[in-house]
C-alpha cells in the first residue's frame, strides 16, 4: 500500500511500530499489574 506524496501532516505525528507495541503492552501490562498489586 503505497503512501500518498503529500502525508506532512503525518510527518508530524512519527510512531515506531517498536514504541507502538511498547505503548500497546503498556496499555495491556499496567492494569493487570495494578489489578494483580490490589489483588493481594
């Protein structure tokens, strides 16, 4: 899927998938790790 010439709005806002599966574990990690701390 090639990406469109004029995408500098997109320039902007420039996310690794590394950092957004680190934001996505993150996501999914931190209320199970709460929920596990409170749990005890």
């Amino acid at each position: 899927m090639p990406e469109p010439p004029n995408n500098s709005q997109k320039n902007v806002l420039k996310i690794d998938p590394g950092t957004l599966l680190l934001i996505i574990a993150a996501l999914i990690l931190l209320p199970l790790l709460l929920t596990g701390f409170l749990g005890q």
